[in-house]
C-alpha cells in the first residue's frame, strides 16, 4: 500500500507521499510517489500515485513521451487548464488499468494531479481508475491516496484552506506519522513538496528518511504533546465521587 | 459498519460499542453491540458484535437458549475458563456463517469475546468469523471491531495495561470520537462499560447519546487540546530563515 497526501491551501499547494511498495510482507521496495512536470516555466504538474506499480509507471511513461514528442491533441506541455492535465492522465490511465485488467487481477491505480498553469490559480484533483476526477475545495481541501484511514483524523480536525504552507506541511508529516505508526505498508521516506501560489516553483522540496532528525524530533514531540493533552482531559463525574458515585451519562 | 474495542488492564476490562447498523446509506438502524452474559455470581461474560447483524442476531439466540436449557455438551453458565467461552462461542459463530454462507454474499460476522470465571484471571479474545481466536495480551492490550483504521493511531500512543480503568474508559471515548468523525457508518449512542478485576459486575455501565453532555463536552475539549497541540510542535528550520533558508531534511 500507499500514503499520499495533498492540500490545497489559499497561499498554494503541498503535496506529501511515502515510498513504500510491497508485494507481500517479503517483498518490499522503495518506489518515489511524487512526480513532477515542469514543462515551462509558468507550468508545474506533481502526480501522487497509488496501486498498481506497473499501471502508474506505464502512465509515467506515456506521459513523459507525449511531452517530449509534443504529442497531438495534447500533452502536458499543451493543456490550458489543470482540469484538462487531469481529464487527459485519466484517459491515460483508464486505458492502461484496462489494457491489463483481463492478465491481472487488480492493475488499477488512483492519482492526485495538482499544479498551476499559466495565469490559472493551482487545483488539485484526485483521479480515479476509470479515468474521472474530483477536485480538492475550500471546504474539502486535502485528498488522500492509500492508507488513508489513520491519517485521516487529525486531518479532518486541523485542516483548512486558511492555513500557511508550513502549518500545512507540519499537518502532513503528523498524518504520515499516524499511518506510519499504524501501518507497516506505509514507510519511509517521506516526500515533502510545498509549492507558493504563482511561483511555479517549490519552496522546499525535502525527503525525511528514517533517521531525519527534524521528522523524529516532530513526532517525538506530538507524541508527548498527545499524552500530556490526554492526562488533562475531563474526568468522569464518578471519578471526583469514587467508584459508586454520580453516572456520567 | 461498527465501531467496538475492549481494554484488558491489570486492573480489569474495558468495552465500548457504537450502536450504528447500516445496509446502504438510507437504511440506516441502531441495535445495541454490547452483550452482557451472567449466569451466576462468579462469572461475567460480554459479547461484542460486528458484521452481518442475522449472524450475530442468530449466535445471542443459540446462546442465550444453551444457557437457559443448560446445554451439553456446554454453554456459558458450564464452561470453565474463558477460552473455552470463546472457543464455544466460535464453533457456534463459524456454523452460522456457514449456514448462510450459500444464500448471501457476507454473512460473517467478528466478535469480541471477553469476562472473568470464577478463580481465574480477566481475559479478552478477538473470535473469528472461522470460529477460531486471538487472546488480548499486555503487549497487544486492545482488541477493536469493525471501522478500526481512524481510532487505532490514539490507542497505538496512549494504551497500555497499566492504564486505570477510568483513564482506559477515556481513551477509549476519544478513540470513538475519531471515528465516528470521520466515518458516517459509526453512530452513537456509544456504549461503555468498565469491569474491575475479580468484582463481577460492571462499576459502570453508561450509554452516551449525541447529546450527552459529558461526551460532547469530552470530545469538544479533545479537539482544543489537539489544536493547541498542534499549535506547539517545532518548526522547520527554514522558518527561522525565511523562504530560502536551510533545508530541514
């Protein structure tokens, strides 16, 4: 399995993945999730991948072809709109899923796609196997990929569309350390990609190992953090009256 | 779906249910998880169900005629130590998941099985719809049923045999609260009952609804406590320097 994470902030984008692949529990290789597009200089596309390791790196490759042969009608280099980008990677993978659905059980995968284009502002959109997508909103303004369960929480209790690029980062790494913690076929390294509104640039593109001291150092302290905000939550109205005391329901 | 987890502590055990049953999205009902056997003075037993709500339906009803008919070769009222509960309660789940198994698509259904008899020590067990077990251990203190991902990452941190009972009943709270945030298919009102080691019988046995004030309270203050939580953790180095400072990988 897989943890991707994206977030659509009103200062930009950050995009956040982990680099896990397995094929059962002995057959385990790091694999980048995060791929980026830069075509131009005012046009940068990340793709997040989930699934099928052979159906994304085949989308990979069709997608790099297309941009290097300036493909007809379109490739990454030619689409006006970030919708468009992701509309055509569907196409593309709704037919590489296709193409080995009957040879293989599950070739499917499913991808986040965001970026800026031009005078267009960012978005983020989740595409599915069939070859649709949804975009990431003001009031939905994280997607996720994999694993996404346990990273979820803390997600949907911070998160917002106000926050800055690195409170948004710093909400990443907590989730990953969640899925992490929780899951074994979610690991290390995380990438990390913050991208500033019209820059067309990252701002910081890092990669936590396992022994990154600032991650471990984060994770250490919102653990502690975590116990000492459980030690004082409120106590049950038997509590303050022994155990016969007043129901707390 | 369904939200169940108990708690072995040295102390003793801690169960807690959510009350949700779905079959798609508008048939939406609540039907109690929690199950409570005490066929005499020494002996406490609780059931708690998830899956296919005929099956768990049909193995209270074998149970409950066993006892009342005092059964051979055995029945809750006979067995005498815990596994042995599980162990019967598991031949009886596995036969009805059989039974029906033809006739729909899923009729497996996931118990947790957990008590005291008599002089022996507290126990817990994770019964599987095949009918076979896994025991709670100091190590692996909670077992959970059903929409487990969103509530594990809290329990992973906090839990621990040497937690009090109250302090168990609390993370387990806030562990549904998780949840039953993220994922419609786990409602209230959310069950909790703690059993003190060799007592035989609960010292507290309470149902939260939605408007519980001590829950909603709980929760609301949970959520503070993260956020200011949050607000502590360390920054990147490159926020001390601005956008081009150091790089915190």
């Amino acid at each position: 399995m897989t943890y991707c994470l994206a977030l659509k902030l009103r200062q930009g984008l950050v995009f956040a993945s982990d680099s896990r692949t397995t094929a059962g529990i002995d057959y385990i290789g790091t694999y980048r999730k995060m791929h980026i597009f830069q075509p131009s200089k005012e046009r940068l596309i990340v793709m997040l991948t989930s699934g099928n390791l052979a159906t994304t790196q085949a989308v990979l490759d069709n997608l790099r072809r297309d941009l290097e042969l300036n493909a007809t009608p379109e490739n990454l280099g030619s689409v006006s709109y970030l919708f468009e980008a992701a509309r055509y990677i569907g196409r593309m993978l709704s037919g590489v899923v296709q193409q080995y659905a009957g040879a293989q059980q599950d070739a499917r995968a499913t991808l986040v796609v965001g970026g800026q284009i031009g005078g267009q502002p960012p978005e983020l959109y989740l595409v599915y196997p069939e070859g649709n997508y949804v975009a990431a909103t003001p009031e939905t303004p994280f997607l996720q990929l994999g694993e996404f369960k346990y990273g979820k929480p803390i997600l949907s209790r911070i998160a917002s569309a106000d926050l800055s690029l690195d409170d948004a980062a710093r909400l990443a790494l907590i989730s990953f350390d969640a899925a992490m913690k929780s899951n074994l076929s979610v690991g290390p390294p995380v990438e990390l990609a913050i991208y500033p509104r019209d820059s067309f640039q990252f701002s910081q593109q890092v990669s936590f190992d396992a022994d990154s001291e600032f991650f471990r150092a984060l994770c250490q302290r919102w653990n502690e953090l975590l116990l000492s905000a459980f030690s004082q939550l409120p106590r049950f109205t038997w509590e303050s009256s022994g155990p016969d005391g007043a129901r707390g329901g």
